[in-house]
C-alpha cells in the first residue's frame, strides 16, 4: 500500500504551485509605474543613459533626436528578445516578463502626455539622482514578484541557460557598456558620469527594496509530508534537495529535514508550494553567504 502511494506521487505529481498570483502582478504594475514617473519625469529630461534595454532605447531616442520614442525601440527589441526566448526559456518562465513589457510600454506612453516638463528643473544632477531612485524602487518590487522588465535581464538569462555565469555580474557589465556609448551621440563624459552614478544608486536601492535580492538563502524543512515537497521542490522548482535523517528530542521521534539551497528571489515562491503542501510545516530559512556549485556561482580556483 505504502509503495503505491509513494509510487502515485512519483509518476503523476500534483501541481501545487498556482501559475497566477494577482498580488504579484500589483507589485509588478507597482512597480512600473515608479519607474515609468523616474524615467520620464527625471532621467529623460536631463539627458541621462541609464542600463538595460530602456538605457539603449533612451540612446536612439537623443541620437534621432525625438523622432523615435523610447516606447517604439522598447517594445520592438523586446518583441524580438521574448520570441528567441520562449524557444529557449518557455512561455512558464516569461510570462511575467511578457506582462511587464507590455504594461511599460504603455506607461511610458501614458507618461509622456502627462509630463511634459522636467519635475526638477535646472537641477540635472539632483533630477537624476531622484529618477534613479524612483527607477531602482520600481525595479526592486518588479523583482520581488519574480518579475522582469525584459531586454538585458532576457539576454543574460538565456546565456546563463548555457553558461554558469553570474547573474548580477553580466547585468552590470551590460549596463556599463550601454551607458558608456551614451559618449557618442553627447560627446560629453559628465553624461557618463552621471549615469555611472544612478546606476549605482539603482542598484543599491534595488538591494534595499528587495532586502539582497542576489543573496542565496538555505531552507531547513520538518515535514512529515516530506516526500511530496522533495518531489515538488525537484518537479516545479527545478531544484535539487538533500533529506537528512532527524530526531525530534522532545518526543523522541523520527523525522526527515529536507535541506534546500536557493536564490534569494525564489523564497517567496518556495514558502507559498510548502504551505500548499503543509500547512504545519515547521520552515527554518537563514542567508548563507555564498553557494558554488550547478545552479549557483561557479567554483573558481585562485
């Protein structure tokens, strides 16, 4: 009886993860909206090339001189982006970031017709600096969803598919790339400047927001319906686990902790599957400081 049981969850898991969470989609508009008024409303008007996607599509808008808005370059390189990579990362994976394109897209659209002037005028660094926090906000509570704004995030996910490489590093090494070519349509290195400086005030309010966001965390779970997690954590988080032998001291019983190692974005989604699971399963998650191996950083010798 016991190995058709075990058996009947091993050939034929059950779903336990929802694909639609509505209140990560409020964080993700949230989100957009912060970073559809920093963008519009400071960084645009001052002449300042953040990263990312919107950093080039900013670049063709100042090189074109307006005649191409940073809206159509957006929507367009993303459209391209997302058909290469639902062959590689499948429609599961994007379908946040499919969401997140086209709600920006139209933000960015809609903001432009309300703000038709700077909100900090003759202040263009301080109206900088204020865009790149409202932009590094808006970001965070994207990614706090496990969401995406597309363009580079989509690049560097599709290479890390392949190639072990970390992910916040080839994320800043595109945007460094993409704010330095800023020079050839300003011919001014103050513009690179500053935007090196709301970069890095992007990524620091990014971590504050999302509380380490690229941090790696470790899972303790005392479950006696542990099998099933361990199947589900394998199935539907396409992740490995270990099951440790136990023993409660208080009463002296048996048990089994599955030990999980994880990104810092995946632990949102990992407490809503356990809960689903068991509801009265004891959970213990600490910030380890640093994972090497398959999934994580690679194990490099110095």
């Amino acid at each position: 009886m016991s190995f058709s049981k075990k058996n009947k969850h091993t050939v034929k898991p059950k779903q336990y993860l929802k694909i639609f969470y509505w209140k990560d989609y409020l964080n993700i508009t949230i989100g957009l909206l912060a970073y559809a008024v920093g963008l519009i409303g400071f960084i645009r008007p001052v002449g300042v090339v953040t990263g990312g996607l919107t950093g080039i599509s900013l670049l063709v808008e100042y090189a074109t001189g307006g005649s191409i808005p940073i809206q159509y370059t957006y929507f367009a390189v993303n459209a391209i982006l997302l058909i290469v990579a639902l062959k590689v990362l499948g429609f599961k994976f994007l379908i946040k970031t499919i969401y997140s394109v086209l709600v920006l897209t139209f933000l960015l659209t809609l903001m432009q017709k309300i703000i038709t002037k700077p909100i900090v005028e003759n202040e263009p660094l301080m109206s900088a600096l204020i865009g790149g926090m409202m932009c590094g906000a808006g970001i965070g509570f994207v990614f706090n969803a496990n969401g995406s704004t597309g363009g580079t995030d989509v690049v560097v996910a599709i290479i890390n598919k392949y190639k072990n490489i970390a992910f916040g590093r080839g994320m800043m090494f595109c945007d460094f790339i993409i704010i330095c070519c800023s020079y050839f349509v300003f011919h001014d290195f103050i513009k690179i400047v500053h935007g090196l400086i709301v970069m890095g005030v992007m990524t620091y309010t990014i971590d504050l927001v999302i509380n380490g966001f690229r941090q790696s965390v470790q899972f303790l779970i005392f479950s006696k319906k542990y099998e099933i997690i361990a199947d589900a954590i394998n199935k539907e988080l396409n992740r490995g686990c270990t099951i440790l032998d136990g023993m409660g001291w208080y009463s002296k019983e048996p048990s089994k902790v599955i030990v999980l190692l994880a990104k810092r974005s995946e632990a949102a989604t990992i407490f809503r599957m356990i809960k689903s699971i068991d509801e009265n399963a004891f959970i213990s998650q600490s910030v380890v400081r640093g994972v090497w191996g398959q999934g994580f950083d690679p194990i490099k010798l110095k």
